[in-house]
C-alpha cells in the first residue's frame, strides 16, 4: 500500500467491507451462527464477531448495507445481459405464483409504489405483485443507515425532499393525505437555526492538486454552498482576497460578485428570461459581462451542480435561477424577494425513501407498525414479510424483468411477465402490467413493441450521480473552519455538505460538533467542452461510474476530505467511520427544463411531440409509469405517472 494511502486511512477496517453496522444490525445478533432474526430494524449495536464469512454486503437488512448501493452489484447485470449482449435465455421457466395477479407492476420506485396504491384505491380487493431488481424497494427513494458510537444515524441514498409541495397537483397532494403525511410539521422538525446556531457558513474549497493550495474560503449567505447556511464574518472583498487565483482573477471574480446594474440593458424586462434560455452561461460571461480571466471558468465551470453539465452546456437563465451562480443583477432580473424564498425544509431524515416506506406500509400492513409520518422514521420494517403468500400485495425484490407480453385468445387476455432472480427464470401472470422502470430498458423487456414507440423509449437517457455518504465519529473540524457546505472547484466531489439537521419523534439529528454525523458528497460526472450534446455526455460519464472501483471511489472520499478539513483535529484513519456510495448509473430522469440548449420546448408539457409522451402510450394491457414518462426526476412527476397509467387500465 502507498505510503499516501495509509495516511488517509485506506488500510482501516471500516464498515465499508468487513464489519457489521447500522440501524438493521440490531437484531441480527447471530449471523456469523448462521442463524438470522427475520426481524431487522433500528436498535443498539451489537458487536458481532468479525469473520470472513460475515461481509457486511450481506448483512440482510438493505438500508444498513455500505460499500456500492444505489445500482449496487447483483441489480443491473441481468439487465445489461439483455440489453448489451442480447442474451434471450436463462434456463427454464418456472411458475411459483399459481394465480394470476389483477396488477403486475414492474420497478418498486415512488411512481411504481404509487401505481400500486391508486390500484387498490380503484380495487381494494385486488392481488397486486411488485417486481424489482434492486435489493430495496424505493428506486432511487433509498435509505443509508449507520451506527456510530452507538449513535443511530439516517440519511438519504437518492430522492432528498419534497419541492414546493403547495404547489402540488390534487393529485400528489390527494397521496400525501392518504400517507397522513403534513406539510406544516416539516416546519417543526427541520432545525431551521442548526447552521446559524454553530456559524456554519457556505464557501469554496481549492484542494493543492489544482490550486497549488489546501484552501476552504467561507462566503456570505447566498454565494455559494446551500442557501441555508449562516452568514460569513467575511465581507465579499476579505472572501475573494483569500481566493488562490492571481490579483487579476480576484478583481474581475469580485466585480463579477458585486455587479449591480443590468449590463443588457438592450434586451427589453419582459424579453430576459428568453433570452438568457437561449444562451449558454458561459457566453453571458463573455458577452455580457465581459468575464476573460481563465481562473474564473475554471472556478465556475462545474458549480451549476445537479443539472449535471458544465456552463458551456447549461443555459444562462438555469445557471442564475437554480444553480444561483453569480450575475442575476447583471441580468437585469427582478430583485429577489426574502418573503418569497421558499425553504427546503421538507425533509425526512432519509429524504424521500420515507415516502417509499409510507407507501409500502400502507400496501401491505404487516411489514411495519405505526401509522404516522413520525413514526415512520424509526418504524421495524420486516423484510419477510414483503413477499409472503397470503398477502394482497407482494413485493419481491431481486427479481429482474426480462420479458413483458400480452397474451390474447379467445377465453383470456392477460400479461405473461419473466423474470430471473438468483440465476433462474420465473414466470407471473398479470392481468395488467405497469412497466415503472427505466424507459431506456423497456425496448428489450417488450420486443413486441411498436418500432416508433420504442425510439421514443430509448430517445430517454438519464443524469448519471452518485452520492457518497460518510459517517464521521465528530465534525468538530467543520466547526472549526466555520463552513457546513461548500462546492469545491475541479475536484472529484463538486459538493461537500453537513447532513440536514431533521429530526422526529423517536429520531435526534447530531446534538453538537462532537457527535457522530453523516456528511454528504456530491458527484454529477460529465463531459466538458467537447461539443457533446446532454445525452452523449450521460452516456459516457455513465461507463465511468460503473468502471470505477469502490477503492478509488473511497481514495478519493477520503482525500478530499482530507484536503478539506487540513490543518484541522481530523484524521481520516480515526474519524472516518463508514462509507456508503449511493451510485446512480441511470439517474436523474431527462429533464425537458434542464436542456433548454438542446431541446426544443413546446407550451405543453403532454405534446405528442415530445419523445416521453409518445413512449408512455398503452400497449394492449402494458401501461408506462415512470420519472421518465414525466420528463422530470421531481417526486411528484413520478407519482402523477403513476396515476395516469392506473388510470389508462380501468
């Protein structure tokens, strides 16, 4: 092992490999006995012995695994069989499921759960079977749990909150009642004073590799890092001055922070959202504001984050509103109102893999106690009881569809659904089928599709990402340097953030900088300027993700953290406690809104053409309910998709 390795702590017995940890670890006092509890949720470590036998991969409660999650090894070679190398075949077919199911839903996503849910509100007698790949339900709606000290401890693999939901559809709204889910308590259990109460300020991180230093520079509220963050003791000017870029750079960087005055002033009010759609943000440096320092497009170039692109691909109007980069006096913009801010406060500690939860709960009773949005956070769920006989809904996971087909003669007309779970091939039989999964895989399941519409489904390519979650035994050294969230320029990660301070009933978010934490790291992997368009970018940043190592992938937590955090208490050998990489090879859904470059747009978001509503049409008895069927990877698309197909079918 390198010499740099060891300092960062690449030879610790971390969680990651070989121990057992997290909530589900509780109740599985017996594993290396062979003996496993048929029980497994939140309570106290129990030290396990370590053993070779023992790896924590197979610790089987999902949310506690570490290591590679998201689209986790065992969830996507079947697939890739089928649709890389066209392989047809598996063996032979086995019937387990005597009946014949009213529901077949193919994908245990928010909008597969969803379709599943408006089913039983239309039949509350029908038998409803939910396949999915995974070895968790919740698409990317997945929860990380960890054990710390004896801390228990919960973040978010994916799907992270509920955005806006006043302005919700009846429709999702309608849902969120049915869960009992409300959205004035969020106002009370997000701790809204957390990041003011410890002066955790937002910022830049420069690492040495391509700064020539180790330098975190805190910032004022809104520059920079989540908006929700304290403000800095530092003016704009003190902030800047600390910047390890040349006293050119510094000039133009603060002038660029500090404009006030519309620079296009040529384009009418009523015409600047327009034309800022229309124009990338790099050229609205150039153009408008005259930006020409090198050291600035390489500060800027990846910092519109989750949009997935860089500035030269990203438009003006997407780069100033959503990713908040600098320049929207410049535009010329309506000045920003406080009262209208609206607050990601709602949140579940888990993000959105409570909705998941909400909704297999109420699908099948007998996996978990409890009938509150609170409750819900620390709800036993057993995972025996997902897939058992007796029950009127089913959800069997590690189970890949392979083929979809509608069956028709003269005395029925059904659904024969295969799939290949364990090396071996099973068939069920629905008499209808929501296909909730990936668009760009839809094509392969149902080769009897028309031509057109399977185009039209492989047209959708998603957002790769990947979100690293680490467990710290304290986070005093972030205290230390006064920042809680910070985006770091040309580094591995372009996001580092405390995790959000939600608590719950039975639930307690990290008490102070010397408790345990989650802390979150942000990839969105792409291409830079080399005339890719969005799609082509995805694809190969997607071959990246899944040739990456866990190894590399935890050299580089650790050496940015490391970088970070220099010249603080911690020590990446002793403080680093777990590590769990949510990978996400097909992400974000392909959004219509984060494209405007790329994309025609059309007033109607249901235009017949668009590619994702010509890819969503009923195929005999096959309904589509997907992110992708919405063009949009928000909750509420996926929920509203869901309805549409159910609809479809009845």
């Amino acid at each position: 092992m390198k010499p740099s390795d060891r300092k960062l702590g690449m030879q610790q017995l971390i969680s990651r490999r070989d121990v057992l940890h997290g909530f589900g670890a509780g109740t599985v006092a017996t594993l290396t006995a062979g003996v496993v509890s048929p029980i497994w949720a939140i309570g106290p470590q129990i030290n396990t012995p370590k053993t070779a036998g023992a790896p924590l991969l197979n610790t089987p409660y999902p949310p506690a695994r570490q290591g590679m999650r998201g689209n986790h090894p065992g969830s996507f070679e079947v697939a890739h069989q089928l649709a890389r190398s066209g392989r047809k075949d598996w063996g032979s077919i086995q019937q387990i499921d005597k009946d014949v199911y009213d529901l077949v839903v193919v994908g245990g996503g928010l909008s597969g759960l969803s379709a599943a849910h408006f089913y039983r509100k239309k039949r509350p007698d029908a038998r409803i079977l939910i396949l999915d790949n995974h070895d968790d339900f919740g698409g990317h709606a997945k929860r990380n749990e960890f054990s710390v000290d004896g801390r228990d401890l919960i973040s978010y693999g994916g799907s992270s909150y509920l955005v806006n939901p006043s302005d919700y559809s009846d429709v999702v709204k309608g849902l969120m009642a049915d869960l009992a889910v409300d959205f004035k308590r969020f106002e009370e259990t997000f701790d809204q004073q957390f990041y003011p109460r410890h002066q955790l300020a937002g910022g830049l991180h420069f690492n040495a590799k391509n700064w020539g230093i180790d330098r975190t520079v805190p910032f004022c509220k809104g520059f920079f890092g989540n908006p929700m963050m304290a403000n800095s003791s530092l003016t704009l000017a003190e902030s800047v001055e600390m910047m390890p870029i040349s006293k050119a750079a510094k000039i133009e960087f603060l002038y660029l922070l500090t404009i006030s005055e519309d620079q296009i002033t040529h384009i009418l009010p009523e015409d600047k959202q327009s034309y800022l759609s229309g124009i990338s943000y790099r050229q609205f440096l150039v153009d408008d504001l005259a930006v020409s320092e090198p050291e600035i497009f390489r500060i800027l170039q990846d910092l519109t984050v989750d949009n997935g692109l860089g500035i030269e691909a990203v438009d003006a109007y997407s780069a100033l509103s959503y990713s908040r980069l600098p320049g929207w006096d410049a535009a010329g913009l309506p000045k920003k109102s406080e009262a209208k801010k609206s607050l990601a406060v709602h949140r579940f500690p888990d993000g959105n893999a409570s909705i998941a939860r909400l909704l297999v709960r109420r699908l099948i009773p007998e996996v978990a106690a409890g009938n509150t949005m609170d409750d819900i956070v620390t709800a036993i769920f057993d995972y025996t009881a997902l897939d058992v006989p007796a029950s009127a809904v089913r959800l069997r996971l590690n189970a890949t569809v392979i083929n979809v087909e509608n069956r028709k003669t003269e005395d029925y007309s059904d659904v024969a659904i295969n799939y290949v779970s364990k090396g071996k091939t099973y068939q069920v039989l629905g008499r209808s089928c929501v296909m909730a999964c990936n668009n760009s895989m839809i094509p392969y399941i149902c080769p009897t599709l028309p031509e057109a519409q399977k185009d039209a489904l492989s047209d959708q390519v998603k957002q790769p990402i990947m979100f690293t979650r680490v467990a710290l035994r304290r986070w005093s050294a972030l205290k230390e340097i006064g920042v809680g969230s910070v985006l770091c320029p040309e580094a591995y990660y372009v996001g580092i953030q405390l995790g959000f301070p939600v608590n719950s009933e039975n639930y307690q978010f990290s008490e102070g900088p010397d408790s345990p934490i989650v802390i979150n790291l942000h990839r969105y992997p792409h291409v830079n300027n080399k005339g890719l368009n969005p799609k082509e970018q995805y694809r190969q940043a997607r071959y990246e993700l899944l040739a990456t190592s866990f190894e590399e992938i935890e050299r580089q937590t650790r050496n940015q953290l490391a970088s970070l955090l220099k010249d603080t208490d911690f020590d990446p050998i002793t403080d680093i406690k777990a590590i769990t990489v949510n990978r996400w090879a097909h992400g974000y859904a392909y959004d219509l809104t984060s494209h405007r470059l790329f994309d025609r747009l059309y007033a109607d978001v249901n235009d017949s053409r668009y590619s994702h509503v010509r890819a969503r049409k009923l195929f005999g008895r096959i309904a589509i309910a997907n992110a992708d069927a919405g063009a949009s990877a928000m909750l509420e698309s996926a929920v509203e998709q869901g309805f549409r197909a159910i609809t479809e079918l009845l």
